[in-house]
C-alpha cells in the first residue's frame, strides 16, 4: 500500500501525526499543455465559469464538480495487471463511463474531467482559479476536494511541492494568486488552518486549542470560529511554512488502503480584506470634469476562501481499521454521510435540510446552498476491486452539482479610508486657507483706515442722533409724569373711602361690601319675610279648604275657586323660592368679589380697578372659602342647608336661563367643596341633569358652566366611569369641536384631562374621540386652555406607561398615533410654566415604553429629555429624565453615537 501515497506531501513520519513525504508515483503524471494568461484577474481557462454572478449556463451560483483520476499505484499495476480500468475517460465530451462488467457500462457528464496524465496546474486552473477570482472580487468562495482514502485528495489540495514546483497544490498556487493581486499597503490577507477531528474543531497552529467552539449568527446563519489562531500573510514563504506546521499536527494513520490516511478533514481559510474606491466624474459648467466634484465612495470587501481536504471515506473490512482507527473511521463516515444527506436534500430543494447533524456540515453551511462559490472535485481510483466507492463518489459528485448558491458580495463602507481622505483635504484646503489669508491681510490693511474714518464719523453722528432721542424721552417721560399725578389726585377720593371702610370693618373680622350688597340683602330680607307670609296664607287656606270639603254640593263652587287660588299661590311660592335662590347665589357672588377687594386693599393696590375675577362658582378654584375664625360656615355649604340638594336640582329644568345658571354654578362649587358632595350630587341625578343640559341647550354661558360642574365631579374615579357610561365623552367631544370661548374650552378641557388619568377609560376616551377632542383644542392658543390639554396628555401618558410596565399594553402610543408628538415636542420648552411642566412629565412617560423609542428620536424628542435632565427647575421631573434616558437600550445607542452623556 506504500504506492497509495504517491499524492501526499513529502517528509518523514512523527507519531501519529500526518507529515510530508516524497511523492511514488509523480513519474505517472504528465504536464498540461495548458497556458494560463500572466494575470489572474483576466483568466480566460477553460473553467468552471467566467462570472461570479452568473455561470456559463445561466446558474447563478451551481455548484462545479471535476473529477480526477488516480494513476495505477505499484500494488495496482500488480494485482490488477489482467484487468482493465473500472472507469473511461472521454475529456473532451466531459463524460465517465463506469464499467458494470465486460460489456456494459454507466455514462455520467461532469463540468470538467480530469485524466490520470492531468498537471497540477491544469487541476488549478480549471478547478480553483475561478473561485480564486470571485474571492478576490469580494464573494466568499470554497474548494473542497471528496473521495475514497488513497485517491489523492491531499495532494491535489494541499501539496507543498518542495521537490517539485509544478506539483504544488490548489492551497500553494491560490495563495500565489492572491498575494500577487492584493496591495500590501491598503490589503490584508490572513490565515487560519484547523481539523475536524472526531467532532472536535482543533487548531493547526496551536495544538493546546484543541476544541474550538462554533459562533452562527442568528440573522445570517453565517458560522464562524473567533477562538482560532489567525496569522496575517504577507510573502508566499510564511504561508509555506504555516502549512508545514498545520500538516505536521494533522492526524493521520497506516492502513490496509493507505500508509498515510487522514484521519481528519482538514480547512484552510483565507480571509481577504480590500479597499476599493468606486469614483464618479461631474462635469463643470463647461463640460469639462471638474476636479472639485469627485465623490468617491471607500468600500471594504470582505472574502472569505475555504479550502477542504475531506478525510477520504473508507470500508472497514478492506481498510482493517480496528480499535481506536474504528472509532476514527466512524466518524470520518458520519460526518461525511451527514454531508451527502445535506446535499441530497439541497438537490431536491426539500423544506429541510440537516445542518446541524454534524460540525462539517455546520462549516461548510456557507459552500452549500449559502452565499459561496464552490467548486467540487471528486477523486476515483482505476482499480476494478473498488468499484463500490467510485460508484458512490461519482453519484456524490452529480448530486453536488444541483445545488444552487445565491452568491453575494461582501461590501462595507470603509469609514476609516474616507477619513485619511478627507484629513488630506482638509490639510491641502487648510494650506490654501493659510495662503488666502496671508494674501488678503494686505487688503485688509488698506482698508483699515477708510473704515476707521467711517466708523469715526458714524460715531458722531450716532452721539447726535442720542442727544435727540434722549431729550425726546425726557419730554414724554415727564408728560406721562404728569397725566398719572393728575390720575391719582381724582382717584384719592375714592382711595380714601376704600381705606376707610377698611379700617371700619377690619376689627370686626368682617368682610368689606359695597353699597348693592346692602341692598341686596335688603331685598333678600323682604324677600324671606314675603315667603313667610306666603306659608302662612297658604296654610290658613288649607285649614279653610278642610273646613270646605264637608259633602256640601252647593259649596262646589267655592272649593273649584279655592282650588285655582291654591295653585295661584303655589306657583307664586314656586318663583318667590326661585328668586331667593338666585338673591342668595348673588349674594355669595358679592361677599366672594368683596373678599377679592379686600385682599387687594391688604396688599396696598391703589389701582382705579381690581383684578377680573373668574366667577366664583369656578370649577377650576384650588381652594374654597374655609370656615371663618369664628365658626361660620362657608357661604355656598350654608345655601345649600337652606334650600336643599333637590331643589336646587330642580332649578336645572327652569325656563329661565339666569336660574339654571346659578343653579349650575352651586353644583359646581359643592362639588369642588368635599368628595361628598359629589356623592350626593350624582345619587340625586345631578350628574345626569348635566349632561342634559351640555346636551340640550346651544347658550355658550349654560355650556361653559355645565362642563365646569362635570369637570369637577370627573376628579372622582367612580364619577368617572359614570361619566364615561352615560356618554360624557361623545358630549364634551361635541362641545369641544363646537365651542370657540377659551374659557368653555378650558371647562372642557379639564373635564377630559380628568378622565385621561383612569387607566381603564384608555381606549374609549379614543374610540369616543375624547382624545381627538383634547388635542384639537390647543387651536384657541389660549394659555389657560394649554396648560389644561398638556395636563391631559401628561395624565394619559402616564396611564400608558404603568400599563407598559404591567405588561397590559406592548404597542406604541395613542398619544403618538394620533399625532401628539410634534405638538408635545414644540411646547417642551414653553415659557407659560404649568404647561411647560405638564410636557416634560408627559415626554418622560412616553420615553418609559422602548416602543416609542425610535419615532420619538426622529422627531427630536431625544434633545428635549436630555435638556430636562439637565435643567428643568423641578428635581423629581429632573431625576425622572435621567433615569429614562439611562435605562432605555434605544436612547443610550443614539447618545453613544451622537457621543452624549447624559
């Protein structure tokens, strides 16, 4: 079996190792006629293809099979001198016939046959040197070579040709290739060389990392070894010896079919690195190309070569394995079964194919049906006596040549290239700069002193134009002087009897009230006194309708008249109650306005007016009239034990409009007072009656007051889903859309920003078009109205990101989809404060949820949350910032790469 080795390296055996020995049977082969042209980069050889995209027959990335025959070894010439050769060659119709016996034979067509008398170099030319190309055009590409122990695989691959320079193999002559076309200066070629031995991935070139692990990208599929040993190649000589050392640390063994069988499959990857500069040429005005207009796009190209020497697959009753080489040839089997499994399935493009059954086939995943150029070659014996496994090498080799690759190109933009580039033009158009300045300093000094003179004389001029204007102030200044001294001495008056009714009530704990106050309390008294008498009148007439009621026909007529006086008298008593309860609202109306005038006295305002007042059944009010010093009871808590929660209710359905409106008004500030009064209010109906009259009546002043009354019962959780079930949302909807007063929009506003803080009325505040509503309103523009609507959207933001962090909502926001972003980022920074506040809580909670991430960095909300961290006046706004930002995977990558630290 010595003569099976005639296709091996050359050298002296080690151990167990695999090592270099001199070829036996180099005589038998025959060099090609075969000239390649001088550059590899413009090959024209009979290959397996001249385009990386697409091959000679319109596959776009087949793979290529050769198969090459073995001359007759010395033991073959003897055993099988009385025999002919179990295979026919026909090279020139690229076809192998398979003799089944004397007279009958199996033809099969191959991309290329490679005769016994084939040279190395026609075997590289036809086999490797167009993978070569591709991968040196930026596609990765794979050599493998696959057959029966003994048939020559190892030399065909991996002869080192030391003796002999024309039996340098595939790995020696591709290397050659490339180092020839790279640039040391821009290029880089590296190296790494392992075995799979017995499922374990070993390095070559370092022994001690003996079971390197596989690292598959989950998005590429792509497999790679980051813990192998990686060597930069810069001359063919290192390279050389690399392969001498990986060949020394390779397994291999004597057998019965082969002195030096491989016991494990051997690859070889070069990784190649190239710049390449893609230029475009823009014509200046004259057509001409103008040398200022050259963008030039640097790319990375990044190839990969794989080279395989596969362990040649034997029978262990003719190899004579036994023991630990049983063991070995078992799994040289598997794993070469579990390669022809992938490839079969690859063949008939099944739904799945078995990668994962062995480490070979998860290496090799790239060559077959990957992203490669591959090229097979398969390599047979002459022998009759083996017929069986040239059989099934050649049904290997055909079924290889159905898979298709989908070759790609490895590009990366070179952002390290285009900065040397751009650092070079930047010195040259410093260069130039320095030049220019220095050329225009003479001009600028001859310019100097006409601008001196000018500026000397503008001076002057500018002095004159001052005297005027300063004098011109001077005159209105005193002017104005003397219209406000004119001013206050007719407003003394009227100052001085303020202060002395100040002084008059002010040690009585009173509260200071103008001259319709005391005549309002005037008309109230009689007013009450009138009632009083009424009641009494109609109880006396009751008494007499007793009296009357005996069974008296005659008297029919008398009790029908007594009748229609009694319902005269009760709807008299009906208006009397009526007015007092509006006598009563407006009294509580002056004692409020009379409380204002007091506190502005206190704090020394001589103005001729006080300060507007909003009305003082406000909704919006933070703070009621507390009980006084003495134990009084506030006005509106007094009015409502006077007249009764019903009939106050009552007077919502009055005709008049004056009485529904302060009847609304004391719900409203009853509801604003306690929580329970906001019970009552809505077990009575009230709640109900509202919206009635939000729906029913048109008057701005009913509406506006209405939807103050229900935004203060909406800070209840359980008004709320009230509100919402009664259709609250579809009505204040429709009185937001409608309604052009700042002061009914801020009504509005506040009832939905109310309900946009119960995290269980989300979704229908949206469905409703509540949410629409609320954004809809900042057209008034009207601060008050604002800062109610960034209190809503601050409200429902939040709502949304304690559901995100409860897991109860995973999609981006409403606020967002319905696009509130822009608005939210444009009054980040808005100078009314309480607006301003509600929009950085609202940004904070909307940066909480990852899924707003993205669209909140593209519309810049990024920069407003970095400057709240930074400077919003409140600490725990501040604090919230920071932690979003810090926390949020999204924002800290756009910082890394906006180079932010927050």
């Amino acid at each position: 079996m010595a003569s099976n080795a005639a296709y091996r390296n050359g050298g002296s055996q080690r151990g167990s190792f695999k090592v270099d020995r001199p070829p036996h049977a180099a005589s038998n082969l025959r060099t090609s006629s075969f000239k390649a042209r001088p550059s590899i980069r413009r090959s024209t050889s009979a290959s397996f293809g001249s385009n990386a995209n697409k091959d000679g027959d319109g596959v776009p990335g087949r793979v290529r099979v050769a198969v090459r025959l073995r001359p007759r070894n010395a033991e073959e010439q003897v055993a099988d001198a009385d025999f002919a050769d179990c295979v026919e060659l026909q090279p020139e119709l690229k076809r192998l016939k398979l003799r089944k016996n004397n007279w009958d034979s199996d033809t099969y067509e191959f991309d290329e046959v490679l005769t016994e008398s084939a040279s190395q170099k026609r075997v590289y030319e036809v086999v490797a040197k167009p993978v070569v190309e591709s991968v040196l055009d930026g596609y990765n590409g794979t050599v493998m070579a696959y057959g029966q122990t003994g048939t020559g695989k190892t030399f065909t691959l991996g002869r080192l040709g030391d003796e002999d320079t024309s039996n340098r193999g595939i790995m020696v002559r591709a290397m050659e290739d490339i180092l020839a076309d790279v640039s040391p200066e821009t290029d880089l070629v590296s190296v790494s060389y392992l075995q799979l031995y017995m499922e374990t991935l070993q390095d070559l070139l370092d022994p001690a990392n003996d079971n390197i692990p596989f690292v598959e990208d989950p998005k590429t599929g792509d497999v790679s070894v980051p813990g192998a040993t990686v060597v930069e190649i810069r001359n063919q000589s290192s390279f050389l010896e690399l392969l001498r050392l990986g060949e020394a640390h390779r397994f291999a063994a004597n057998t019965k079919l082969n002195t030096e069988s491989s016991r494990s499959h051997a690859i070889l990857m070069v990784h190649v690195k190239r710049s390449v500069v893609r230029e475009e040429v823009l014509s200046g005005e004259e057509g001409e190309p103008s040398e200022l207009g050259r963008p030039f796009r640097p790319l990375i190209r990044k190839s990969k070569l794989v080279v395989v020497d596969l362990a040649g697959s034997e029978r262990i009753h003719k190899s004579g394995s036994e023991g630990h080489l049983l063991e070995e040839a078992k799994s040289i089997n598997l794993s070469l079964s579990a390669l022809g499994k992938c490839i079969n399935a690859l063949a008939e493009n099944s739904a799945h194919v078995p990668i994962r059954d062995s480490k070979l086939t998860r290496l090799l995943r790239d060559s077959f049906g990957g992203s490669a150029r591959t090229s097979l070659i398969v390599t047979i014996g002459p022998s009759p006596r083996h017929r069986g496994e040239t059989a099934s090498t050649i049904l290997f080799g055909q079924r290889a040549m159905k898979v298709e690759n989908m070759l790609k190109i490895k590009e990366e933009f070179d952002y390290k290239s285009l900065s040397r580039k751009l650092e070079v033009q930047l010195d040259k158009l410093i260069a130039e700069n320095e030049r220019q300045q220095k050329a225009f300093e003479d001009e600028i000094e001859k310019i100097h002193l006409e601008a001196q003179n000018r500026i000397s004389e503008a001076e002057r001029n500018f002095a004159d134009a001052l005297e005027k204007e300063s004098k011109k102030c001077q005159l209105d200044y005193m002017e104005t002087v003397k219209k406000l001294e004119e001013k206050l001495v007719l407003n003394q008056p009227k100052i001085d009897h303020d202060d002395s009714i100040r002084d008059k009530w002010s040690g009585q704990g009173g509260f200071v009230s103008a001259a319709e106050e005391v005549e309002v309390k005037k008309l109230l008294e009689n007013e009450v006194n009138l009632r009083k008498v009424a009641e009494e009148e109609v109880n006396r007439l009751r008494h007499q309708l007793e009296l009357y009621r005996q069974p008296n026909v005659g008297e029919e007529s008398d009790v029908v008249k007594l009748s229609k006086v009694l319902e005269e008298e009760a709807l008299e008593k009906k208006k009397l109650e009526e007015e007092v309860i509006i006598l009563r609202s407006q009294l509580l109306q002056l004692t409020l306005e009379a409380e204002q005038m007091r506190k502005c006295l206190d704090r020394g305002g001589a103005e001729n007016g006080f300060p507007a007042y909003d009305t003082p059944m406000s909704p919006f009010r933070h703070s009621q009239l507390k009980e006084t010093k003495s134990g009084h009871k506030p006005q509106v808590a007094t009015l409502f034990e006077q007249v009764g929660l019903q009939k106050i209710l009552s007077l919502l359905d009055s005709e008049d409009a004056n009485v529904r409106i302060h009847a609304v008004k004391v719900l409203a500030n009853l509801a604003a007072e306690a929580e329970s009064n906001q019970k009552r209010i809505v077990e009575a109906g009230g709640l109900i009656s509202l919206l009635m009259l939000l729906r029913s009546y048109e008057d701005e002043t009913v509406r506006r007051v209405a939807a103050g009354a229900i935004a203060n019962l909406a800070m209840n959780e359980a008004n709320q889903e009230r509100i919402m079930a009664e259709g609250g949302i579809s009505l204040l909807s429709l009185t937001a859309n409608a309604a052009e007063d700042p002061q009914t929009l801020r009504m509005v506003a506040g009832a939905i920003a109310n309900l946009c803080g119960n995290e269980k009325l989300q979704s229908k505040l949206r469905s409703e078009g509540g949410l629409k509503a609320l954004l809809g309103m900042v057209r008034c523009g009207h601060p008050d109205v604002l800062s109610q609507v960034a209190r809503g959207v601050a409200n429902f933001a939040k709502c949304e990101s304690r559901a995100a962090s409860h897991g109860m909502n995973s999609g981006r926001s409403l606020l967002i989809e319905d696009g509130a972003l822009p608005w939210i980022i444009q009054n980040a920074n808005n100078e009314v404060a309480p607006i301003r506040r509600h929009i950085e809580l609202a940004l904070c909670h909307l940066a909480q949820h990852e899924v707003n991430a993205k669209e909140m960095i593209g519309g810049g909300a990024l920069w407003e949350l970095i400057r709240i961290s930074r400077d919003c006046s409140r600490e725990d706004i501040r604090n919230l910032a920071r932690r979003t930002l810090t926390s949020s995977p999204v924002f800290r990558s756009e910082m890394r790469r906006l180079r932010i630290e927050c």
